[in-house]
C-alpha cells in the first residue's frame, strides 16, 4: 500500500540562517556563513516526509515576485506541487 501526504502552507516564509564554528560566552561572535532556505511549516514537513520515503504533493499560497526558491525546492524534492500565485504584500524585516 503506497502512503501519500498532502501538506498545504499558507505562510511560506525564507528562512535566514548564520553558522558559526564556536561560541565564546563574553566575547563577539561573528557568523562566518549565511544560508537562504525556503521553509514554512507544510514545505518543512513535506521534506521530512519525502526524506522517509513518502511521497507528498506541496501547496499553499507563493507571491510572484518571491517564487524562485520555492520552486528550486520543488523541483529539488520532484513532488507535484499546486500553487495559487498572489501578489506579494510589503516585505518585513527585523531592525
């Protein structure tokens, strides 16, 4: 019997990530490498099921101006996708 999972996202988001080798308490820590990674809770489960070996269709909502990376991943994890295009709002950023 094949399981298949369907995992909808509603707020995809890219995630920013920094690795540092070490952590020294009372001194500055500077982050050496940086990532960019299309996540969101349904794209996070969809790839930790497809990592089982559990096929999963993606969806959810994509802005059309910030699409690229979502659909490197999708094409990365070969699952069907079913997205709905809107309009991206105002970008927020933490200051």
């Amino acid at each position: 019997m094949s399981r298949r999972v369907a995992t909808i996202t509603l707020n995809p988001a890219y995630d920013l990530v920094g690795f540092t080798p070490e952590i020294e308490r009372g001194e500055v820590n500077l982050v050496r490498t940086t990532g960019l990674h299309a996540a969101g809770k349904g794209i996070n489960v969809a790839k930790v099921l497809k990592d089982l070996g559990i096929d999963v269709t993606v969806g959810g909502f994509l802005g059309k101006d910030n699409q690229d990376g979502f659909q490197q991943l999708f094409s990365e994890l070969g699952s069907p996708t079913v997205s709905r295009w809107c309009r991206a709002g105002p970008v927020s950023t933490l200051s």
